[in-house]
C-alpha cells in the first residue's frame, strides 16, 4: 500500500468517490481536504474500490478517516490492509471523524470494533429553511440582528458573488481580520489563514460558491460553500467585521436565500470544544448532528 501527498489535480479522484458515497459530514469533501492540508498533512490511496484519506495532524497520531467506498463486503479486507500499512509505520491504527455511516458499514460486515462518539468534532446541521426564514420566538433575536444591520446600513451595502476577479479581495480582508486578532499569537488562527489561502489561489479549481458583502464599496464580509451530498450544502468558511452590528447574521441568511435554496439542510461544521463557537452555532437551533466517531479495532 502506498500513499500519495493530495493535490489540486487529484480533485476528480476525490469527486467520483464522494458522489457515490454522498457523504454527512464536511470533512468529506475536496475542498476541506485540500485547504486544510497544511494542519492535516493529508495523503491518499485507494484500494479495493475505497478511497483512503490519511491525516497526519500538526502536534497529533496520524489517522485515519473513515474509508470512501460502498461495498461493504470489500470493507475488512481494505480495513486489515490499512492497519498492516499503519503498524510498519509504527503508527497506531484508528479511524477518526468518522461518520455514522462508517459505524453502519462496519457493524453491517461483522466487524468487531469499539467507537467513541467525538462531539466536540460533530457537525451542526441546520434546515435551510429554518435559517432562510427566522420563523418564531426562538429566532426573533435573529431577526432583529438582521433587521438592524438593515436599519443602519441597509442604503449601504452591496452583495456579490465571488469570481476570478474579486475573490482576491477575500484574501485583503481575511489579512485585516487576522490582524485584529493578533493571529500570529493563535495557532489555529494561523492554520485557518493558511487555508483560506489556498481556497483563495485555487478558486478557478475548486467547486465552492462564495459571497461578498461590501458597504459602501469596501469588503467588510465573505463566505463560501458547497453542496456536500444531494440534499445538503456545506459552508467552509464564513468571515465578517465583528464591529458591525448584525452583520454575521446577516451573511448566513443572505447567503442561503441566494445560493441554497434549493437543498433541505445546511452543514456548518464543528465547534472544536471551542464554547463560544458552541453557543453561536446552538443559538440558530440546529436540526441534528452529523456526528462523528473515533473507532478502534482489536
């Protein structure tokens, strides 16, 4: 078994395997593997019929994601064939953010395994249309963000689609934000400015849809996103001027009711144990949780 380091030409690989697996869980797409490669260090193969992703973590074991594929007959046999790789490495083997449907597979081949629910990784899935319309008591604070933003900037304001030409304007502003808070000094911070870059340069190859927010003429937010199976659409990255008012709330209503209407459930991703990212992605009430597991083998 070899693997390969991961490469912006390898994202038709990648593509035909998501496609028949219809993943739940943002990590499973090309663009998320492919940004944050600089943290994850992330090398691949395939065997058997399944897509294997192995991470290397900044300052953590090596892992492995769940296996992409759909026979599960094949599972085992590409699951034994990974640990041996692991084992001569000297690495120890285990699967992490792996999804409900990994745990499915593997219980549905017989495999003896044990897994630990991660909710710390777990993703917040949300109806769209939930967030496109703010209905009762339990968004009116959500409007009422909104309908400020509105009230003083209403005349002000511009929204965009990203394209070739403008999205180098994503990168200024991600620059400016990191600044403000002292990135250098957060190394999280500093892996997400490095992959927000990379999304930026590979625009043109990349399969995201993004959106701008100028008031009066200057960047002040932009986000991006990307349907992740049939029916539901992930946002990767979502920035914005925490000095206006509204404008966050804003953004993730906007950029639903003119890009993704059309698809039931949006992911927005994990916390990371972080409780002030906890508090806002609880605070819009999500729908479920595309969870995600550790899973250890004997």
């Amino acid at each position: 078994m070899k693997f390969y380091k991961i490469d912006i030409s390898d994202k038709r690989i990648f593509d035909e395997y998501f496609k028949a697996f219809q993943p739940e869980i943002a990590d499973l797409t090309f663009t998320n593997l492919f940004m944050w490669d600089p943290f994850y260090d992330i090398n691949f193969t395939e065997e058997d019929g399944f897509l294997l992703i192995m991470a290397k973590p900044y300052n953590q074991p090596p892992f492995l994601h769940g296996p992409v594929g759909v026979d599960t007959n094949k599972l085992p046999i590409v699951i034994e064939k990974a640990k041996k790789y692991f084992e001569t490495q000297g690495y120890k083997f285990m699967l992490k953010r792996a999804s409900q449907k990994t745990i499915d597979m593997l219980t549905q081949c017989g495999m003896k395994f044990e897994s630990l629910l991660e909710r710390d990784l777990s993703d917040y899935v949300y109806k769209v249309q939930d967030l496109v319309q703010l209905k009762g008591k339990k968004y009116h604070a959500k409007k009422n963000h909104i309908n400020k933003f509105l009230r003083l900037y209403g005349q002000r304001y511009e929204v965009k689609k990203i394209d070739d030409e403008i999205v180098r304007l994503c990168w200024d502003f991600e620059c400016e934000w990191y600044e403000k808070r002292n990135g250098q000094n957060d190394v999280g911070l500093t892996f997400e400015k490095l992959a927000i870059e990379r999304a930026i340069k590979n625009f043109d190859k990349l399969s995201y849809e993004g959106m701008i927010v100028f008031i009066d003429g200057k960047i002040k937010a932009f986000t991006f996103g990307e349907p992740l199976n049939k029916n539901t659409v992930v946002i990767h990255i979502e920035k914005a001027d925490p000095d206006i008012e509204g404008l966050y709330t804003f953004v993730n209503n906007k950029f639903l009711i003119e890009f993704w209407q059309n698809f039931e459930f949006v992911n927005r991703e994990e916390d990371l144990g972080k409780e002030g990212i906890r508090k806002a992605k609880m605070s819009y009430h999500p729908f479920k949780f595309a969870e995600k597991f550790t899973v250890l083998f004997d």
